[in-house]
C-alpha cells in the first residue's frame, strides 16, 4: 500500500481514454498570475508524450481559495480520464507547500504533516539548489460510515533543481528549470519523477510525465 501512495507522486494512471470530443471553451484570464502561478480560473491542458492534439487530454484548473483542515489553501482540480482530484495548496513567494490531495473517484484523502515544499523561496530556484524533508503521509477512505485509515507511513524527499533550458512541447518552445524529485518511504520504497518549470507560467511537464498542450492565460 505504501508503494501505491508513493507511485502517486510519479504515476500517470493507465486508463483507457475516451472518445475523442472536441476542446472545452475557456475563458481567459488577464494580468499577472504570479511567479508560481496561483489566480482562480488559471487553466493548463496537458497530454502525454507521443499523443495526438485532438486525443483527450488532462486538465489542471486553479478553483480559488478554500481551507484544508482549518488553514487556508488553494484548491487546484486535476482531472480527465477518467481521473478527478483535488490538490490543497499553499502558495506565496516563500514557495508551494502540498497540504494534501483528495482521490473524488475513490474516495481517499491525503495529508502531508508537515506539508510537503513543493518549489521553495522563488529567489531561491537556481541550477544546483536542493531542498527537501520529511514529512508523515496518511491515506484514509472517507465513507459514509466514517474515516477508515489505509496507510499512514514517512516519506523523506528531495527535490534539485538539475538543470536550466530550452524545451520543446506542443504548447510552444520555453526556457525551463528541470527539477529532479526523489523520495523514500520508512519501509525503503523508492520513486523519483523530473518536472519543467517555467517562472510565471506553471509546469511545462508535468510529475506524471504529461506536456503542456495549451493555457488559458
């Protein structure tokens, strides 16, 4: 169970997609979105490498402020492919912390404690930077009957920032920051991803090895 959390983090699920359907309008916002870009109404549309533009793609929209066991987040919609979940932010100039993810589909819920910093400090993101932690991951079922835990377990982690440069995808050609995750749970499970960062735009590739398509602003 603890191998299947962690594959979270680098897994791009294996499900079969659906009939092709046409682009969903949206609407697109104007103006400054921030150096790690948090606005409401923020849209990103991605496909996996070697897919067709007219495929079904997966979307990562901004839904705004919430709270996430009583602090204050922002919530952010992964979905498509017969996937949906949501993902519980912090994010300022200090960087992006994961507070926690909930699976709509399964009804699962994620923490991290303490969070998880996902992009420190923006001064701080240069080639050669490393930062990282330990924090505890919980995974419980919220059913009708109650919270049933699944897993609950430590993960150390460490993020580098590897490199800086040009990259091609379908959305365009950027300059990006190529940032190396590696972590390790307490039983010795390993995973290890590598995202594209682009300051002000967002993730160019994505954890899951998905390429930005298009945006909405």
């Amino acid at each position: 169970m603890k191998r299947a959390l962690l594959a979270l983090f680098v897994l791009l699920a294996a499900c079969a997609p659906a009939p092709t359907t046409a682009p969903e309008a949206t609407l697109r916002v104007e103006g400054p979105v921030g150096f790690y870009p948090a606005r409401a109404g923020l849209e990103w549309v991605y496909l996996p490498q070697g897919d067709r533009l007219d495929d079904p793609p997966y979307r990562l929209q901004v839904l705004g402020p919430t709270a996430w066991n009583g602090v204050n987040a922002v919530q952010y919609r992964f979905s498509g492919r017969g996937q949906e979940r949501l993902y519980y932010r912090q994010v300022s100039a200090d960087g992006v912390r994961l507070l926690g993810f909930e699976e709509v589909i399964s009804a699962s819920r994620v923490t991290f404690d303490p969070p998880l910093l996902e992009y420190p400090p923006q001064a701080l993101l240069e080639v050669g930077y490393r930062w990282g932690g330990r924090t505890r991951v919980r995974s419980v079922f919220v059913l009708p009957s109650g919270v049933e835990e699944q897993a609950r377990f430590d993960l150390e982690y460490t993020f580098t920032v590897i490199g800086k440069g040009e990259v091609r995808v379908p959305a365009g050609v950027f300059e990006a920051y190529m940032i190396r995750f590696s972590g390790r749970s307490s039983d010795g499970e390993t995973s290890e991803y590598e995202a594209w960062f682009v300051p002000h735009l967002g993730e160019v590739r994505t954890r899951e090895g998905l390429l930005l398509v298009r945006r909405n602003f």
